[in-house]
C-alpha cells in the first residue's frame, strides 16, 4: 500500500494554482526522497478555463487529475478520499502553500502514536501579498499589516476546551490522518443556511465528537493566502 496520498483541490484558483504547484512538487519531491511513497493526485472541481489550462500544462507529474461537477468543498474532498490509495492522506488547498518536510513529519507523529488522530500544522500563518511588495518610489510604506499567525491546539492539552468550536474553527483544512477515517467520517455538502459555510469546521466537530483526537506536528506551518473574495471564511 501506498504511504501516502496527498491531494490538491481546485475549484476556480486561475494563476494562483500556479505556485500552488510548485509548493505542492516540492513538498511531494522531498517526501520521496526520504523514503516514502507517495500518491499525488487532483481534483478539479467545476474549474475555469484557465485554471484547468495550467493542471493540464503544470501538474504532468500528477496521478491522472479527476474534474468533477459538485462545485462543494466538501463534496470535492470526498471525492478525492474514494480515489486514493494512500494509508494516510493528506488535502491542500489550490491557493496555499507548504513547507517541504510537512507530510514527512507529519507521516512520522502519525505512526509514532499508533492510534486513530487527526494531525494538524501547529502554526497558521494566513498571508497578504499587500504586505510584500515595496511602495512606490518616493512613497512611504503602508505599516497596517494585514498578514498574521495563529497556533493550532491538540485536544488532549490541559487547557483546551471543545466547546470553543461552537464560536470558531480552530483548525484549518490542513489535515494528515487516515484513509479509513476519512472514510468513517465523509465531509458534508457546505449548507450557510445552517451556519457551517466551511467544510472543514463541521467535519472537525463531528470527529472530536466522535472521540477522535486532534494533535499537532510541532513547528509545522501552512501558509494560508488572504483573498479578498470568493472564500468562505467571510
């Protein structure tokens, strides 16, 4: 069986899943090379032109790229756990980026502890490109950064209290677990009318509930791209 199977869904990203790509080649480049196999694979959720231009012309590495017509984070998801054939599986989103070493460590957290978890980054670090480029020439730099971190919590830490998902997803959609679970534990369609617009949040609730737990891998970070429009987290 396959290691691991880490898969990158993309819904209407256009450029943007360019350098998606290349941190995602990375990522799955350096994991091989520590002796792990890995499953790279897309799902291109009802996508545009352009971003199905560049999967076509970028992603030739990847494991046959399935397009699908859900237009649902969760849906998309699913469809991406029925297609793998990784013990682990890993999903990153078609407008973030990783650090190369993520799925090795977190391949090693996971099969150190042996029980059924779900591993997280411990650091969020949501960036604005805004903050990146250099001012006009003769201007002064804008100080008001909009770029900032957060650091995930493992649920068998003292202080951490579940109820808290009730106000905020206190994970991101970056996770490393089982196929089984995944399977165990499908994503539900994104439904605003009953308060769960992001996929992810009502999925993290339901398998805490369930009693799985949720752990970090130490130092990990997953970059997460401000945009503003077309997300959920609005």
């Amino acid at each position: 069986m396959t290691d691991i199977t880490v898969t990158v869904i993309f819904h209407r990203e256009g450029a943007l899943a360019l350098p998606a790509l290349a941190s995602m080649r990375d990522l799955v480049d350096h994991t091989r090379s520590l002796g792990l196999s890995v499953e790279a694979r897309a799902v291109l959720d009802r996508p545009d032109d352009l971003t199905r231009h560049i999967v076509a012309s970028r992603g030739d590495w990847l494991c046959a790229p399935e397009e699908i017509e859900f237009d649902d984070l969760g849906l998309s998801r699913n469809a991406g756990v029925q297609a793998a054939r990784g013990k682990f599986l890993a999903f990153l989103d078609g407008d973030d980026l990783w650090g190369t070493d993520w799925l090795y460590h977190a391949h090693n957290a996971a099969i150190s502890k042996n029980i059924d978890a779900i591993w997280h980054p411990q650091i969020l670090y949501y960036f604005c490109e805004t903050d990146f480029k250099r001012p006009p020439s003769g201007s002064l730099p804008d100080t008001r950064a909009q770029s900032y971190y957060l650091r995930h919590a493992s649920s068998d830490e003292e202080r951490f209290n579940q109820d808290a998902l009730f106000l905020n997803n206190i994970w991101s959609a970056n996770v490393f677990t089982t196929q089984s679970i995944h399977l165990r534990y499908p994503y539900d369609c994104v439904d605003r009318t009953k308060g769960f617009g992001i996929e992810d949040w009502s999925w993290n609730m339901k398998t805490l509930w369930e009693g799985i737990p949720h752990h970090v891998v130490t130092d990990k970070v997953h970059l997460i791209r401000k945009k503003s429009s077309g997300s959920l987290g609005q």
